[in-house]
C-alpha cells in the first residue's frame, strides 16, 4: 500500500483552464452547438424574453417541444427518461465522471404525483445499484409531499387528521428511499430547500442517519452556505452524530434561493437568514470543508459547488493533510452542461466526481430550464465563465 507521501506525488495537478480535458468528449460539431447556446444565454434580455415566449408557448400548447428539446433541454438533461440517460451515463464514465440521476419534475401537488415521485426516485436507485457509473440517488422532500404541510410542521402548528395522515405518508416515502438505498448500498443525497421548510427536512435527514448510517455513510443531507447559521449548525450535527454513533453525509452548497428568501424575509418582517455578502458565504463555505476534512472519522463530504476557488481549496488543503485524491469520504458534483472545466479536470486528475444528470419530460422540466438560463446570463457585461471556455477551446482546435 502507497505511503502518504507517495500518495501526494502521484497526484495530477489540477488547472481549471485546460479546456483540451474539459471538451474532451465533445465533438467539433456538439461543441459549436454549445458555443451559439451560450451566446445566447448571455443575452440577458434574450433569456427574458425566450423564457416568456416558452412559458407562453407551453400554456397555447404551440409545437415547440422539439425545439427545446434540441436546444437548452440537451444541453442541460440527459432524457426523458432513464433509458434516455444512459448514453450520458456511459459518455460520463469514459472520462471516470459518475452520475446523479436527478428527477426533475417540479410543481406537482398532489398525493398520486407524490407517489409516481418516490416510484421513479426508487428506479433510480436501482439502476444505481447496478453499475458503480452511478454513485449516488437524489430526492427533494417537496417532490413527495406538500410543501404546506411541511411549513406547517415547522411552525409548529396544530395539524388536521388528514394533515397528520399526509405528513405521515411523507415520513413514509422518505423511509421507503433511505431504506432501498440501504439495501442497495447506494448513496442518497437529501436536497436543501427553502428556509421556511427547511427545519422540518432536516429533521427528516437525520432520522434517517440515525436509522441507516451506523454502518456506513447512506444517506446526505445538504448544507446552504448563503444562510449564516449554517456553520455553526453542521458542527452541532456532528458531534450529534459522533455521540449517537452513526455517520454524517454532508452536502456542502452555497444555496439556490437567495432571492426568494430575501424577499420573504422582508414582506414577513423577520431576520433575513441569509449572509449579508457573498464574502461571507465564501468564508463559511471553505471554513465547512476544513471542518470536514478534520472530521472523517465521522464525516462524509461532496461538495455541490460550481466554484473553482473552493474545489482548488479542497484540493490544496487534502494534500496539505495528506488525503488522496480518490479518498472515498470526499466528492465533487457539478450540473450536467455546466462546469465541465472543473468536472473533467478533478475526474483526470483522479478525485471522486458525479455529474447532476437531471431527467424528465420537457415540459415537467422547464422550470429547472429556467433557472439554468438565469444563471448563465452574463455578469456585468461580461461572458459568463462557461462561454469563455467554450470560445477558448474552439480557438484551440482551430489552432488559433
């Protein structure tokens, strides 16, 4: 068995700029498909009015699924389907990348859309189990349950019958996934959702730890570095675990809701849970993967992060303590059709990466489409970071 030291010699160095590795798997053709998308994208006014028009599209029933589905739903999903998915799957693991099926039907509200939710997340996990192309399963809590009920439960307020019979079948669909990914030995990542429900998935989270993580790491729950209790949080939720015996899966993100939780805060009146600069999520972000590294004894980490500082931070900060790069309490995720530059680098280089791969039907979809599309407009007046790469390596191949 390599020695510490021997460990850290072996290790590639990582450069974010190396587009050659970043577009490796992406012909001429796919990559100038990627290169007018994001030209697009970038058009701020563009992705405005794209996404009324699809909106308005969507509710006249006018034939634009196929566009779409050759445009941004390419780009950013794998399928319709998990059938669909598998040349992702097998695309991904060419270059050593795993892959996170993520069902991303939004909206649904109603016990029968709850139940087909829990049915396909369970497909999920058995299609994970059966190659290790797919390391772990995903589910939002809000996917198999009303989000009203679950605010309900975190306000403390008096449940109805039939509220306390919904939110028992919401305990129950969260058992049942933890309980096959247990079975299956497959991990399964908990998603963070808004403030006002978050507590009450929380508690969900670490029952669930607490009933199949005393072998093994299983189940994770996901930590949002923009909230500024957050830190402090994930240390008590450690030492919790260190004294109840099982292991902490922690998925460290920065948070995807900032606005709506500003909002919120403010037409309600209460304390904005929410950082007061991004500094300060950037500090509490890094300060969190210190933490976990010094704790895997009781900690397992992925860091959900599209930013290359931080996934650098790790990186240096393995070395420094002597961690190899594919030790498997360690994990980077990035969303499929974004940040290839930092997936495929650390996948190279030999640390633990998974792509988001999120599937369903377009028009289920759309509202992950959209906020894809928001996040990639460009930022004062600049390109956004992934048209630049894509332009970089075009220039590359034509020996520019």
């Amino acid at each position: 068995m390599p020695t510490t030291a021997q460990r850290l010699t072996e290790v590639k160095p990582v450069s974010f700029e190396d587009t050659s590795i970043a577009f490796s798997t992406q012909s001429d053709f796919k990559l100038r498909k990627t290169f007018w998308l994001f030209a697009l994208m970038n058009k701020g006014w563009l992705v405005n009015l794209g996404t009324f028009f699809i909106k308005f599209a969507f509710k006249l029933h006018l034939p634009i699924k196929n566009l779409i589905k050759k445009t941004i739903f390419e780009q950013f999903c794998g399928g319709e389907t998990i059938r669909d998915c598998e040349n992702t799957i097998q695309q991904l693991h060419s270059a050593h990348i795993g892959t996170i099926l993520d069902y991303s039907v939004e909206g649904e509200d109603s016990e029968t859309c709850f139940d087909e939710t829990a049915l396909e997340i369970l497909r999920t996990i058995e299609r994970a189990h059966e190659s290790t192309d797919i390391p772990f399963s995903v589910f939002k809590v809000t996917g198999l349950g009303s989000t009203e009920i679950l605010e309900a439960v975190q306000n403390g307020d008096p449940l109805t019958h039939e509220q306390q019979a919904a939110f028992e079948r919401i305990r129950q669909r969260v058992d049942s996934l933890c309980r096959r990914a247990y079975e299956r030995n497959v991990k399964i990542f908990i998603d963070a959702e808004e403030s006002w429900i978050q507590d009450t998935i929380d508690a969900l989270a670490y029952a669930m730890m607490d009933r199949y993580n005393h072998e093994r790491c299983v189940v994770y729950n996901t930590y949002q570095f923009y909230r500024w209790e957050t830190l402090d949080k994930l240390t008590k939720e450690t030492e919790r675990a260190r004294q109840k015996g099982y292991f902490l899966g922690a998925k460290l993100v920065r948070g995807a809701y900032l606005e709506k939780e500003r909002i919120r805060a403010h037409e309600e009146e209460y304390q904005d849970p929410i950082h007061a600069t991004k500094e300060d999520t950037d500090r509490d972000f890094n300060a969190a993967v210190d933490f976990c590294l010094d704790n895997r004894d009781t900690i397992s980490i992925c860091l959900g992060t599209h930013n290359e500082y931080s996934c650098h931070y790790c990186i240096e900060h393995m070395k420094q303590k002597g961690i190899a790069a594919n030790d498997p309490h360690i994990w980077f995720a990035q969303l499929l059709g974004m940040s290839d530059n930092i997936s495929y680098n650390l996948a190279n280089a030999g640390y633990n990466v998974a792509k988001y791969v999120p599937y369903g039907p377009v028009e289920a979809v759309m509202p992950y489409l959209f906020r894809r599309a928001e996040e990639n407009k460009s930022i004062a007046g600049q390109s956004s970071r992934e048209f630049s790469l894509v332009k970089k390596e075009l220039a590359r191949r034509r020996g520019c």
